[in-house]
C-alpha cells in the first residue's frame, strides 16, 4: 500500500500573511486559518459549532500572491500535504518539540465581497515590449463577473 498524505481545507484568515525572503529566488509566507465545523448535538438537540485553526505555508510565486492579495478575514482553499517540524529548545529544561503545519501546493481565494479591499493587478504580456507590456486590471470587478456567471449557471 502506498502512503497518501493530502489535505484539502477551506476557512478564514486568522490574521495578516507574513512573507519572509530567504535567498533572493526563495520567499515563504505563512498564514493560518479558521475553520468552523458545525454539527448536531443529539443529547442538547442543537447546532454546536467547533473552531479548528491550521497554519499554512506557501513557496515561491504562490507565497508572493498570498501576500499580495490576502488579508485578514478573506476566505481561502487550500490544497496540500501536511508536515511535521521537531525540535528541541536550547534550556535546561527543553524537551521534544513538534508542530504540523500545511504545506500548500494550490490555493484559491474566495471573491472579494468589500468594495474598501478592491486592488489591482498587473498582468504582464509576453512578446511585446516593455512600454506596453503591462496592463492593469480591477481584479474586484473580474471576481464579481465570475461570481455572477457561476450563480446564473446554478440557477
């Protein structure tokens, strides 16, 4: 039997991403996120809602747009594999450490919904020159046409 460690997570920003250069090709960004479970307890008979909070860290390109473009509160889904670091602190009285954190391979965010947190992007053409190559567009408003469509489309 082959092993198979993979983990697909949607929830909340707990908080502002940290990025961290650490070569000059090598950028990290970390994050973590809320999610909420939410299920019937059949002794109370009500809806219990449980919070569970994962971290997350991403490499490379991803790692720059996670940094560009989430915030506190935006929604996110995260496609992974989970990792373990240990280690041992330096104190007479350390003992074994270890924390599981979520290496992503993909992410997705979910629409901008605030008006306020509108930004854009520049999207760099290739084969032309570098005058014209660059040209900017409200991401807000492609979310927002994106999201229209799919809700025509369930309707």
């Amino acid at each position: 039997m082959n092993d198979l460690n993979t983990i697909l997570i949607e929830g909340k920003l707990t908080h502002d991403p940290t990025i961290t250069m650490i070569t000059a090709d090598a950028v990290v960004c970390r994050f973590s996120i809320a999610v909420n479970r939410r299920y019937m307890d059949r002794k109370k008979s009500e809806y219990v809602e449980n919070v569970s909070y994962f971290i997350v860290e991403t490499w490379g390109k991803v790692a720059e747009n996670c940094a560009k473009w989430l915030t506190k509160g935006r929604g996110v889904r995260v496609v992974g594999h989970l990792k373990q670091h240990r280690w041992t602190e330096n104190r007479p009285e350390s003992y074994p450490r270890e924390r599981v954190y979520i290496l992503s391979e993909h992410i997705e965010f979910s629409p901008i919904k605030n008006k306020s947190e509108e930004k854009t992007i520049e999207i760099i053409k290739p084969d032309t020159d570098e005058k014209n190559n660059i040209e900017t567009v409200e991401a807000q408003n492609i979310l927002d046409k994106t999201v229209e469509e799919i809700n025509k489309v369930e309707e």
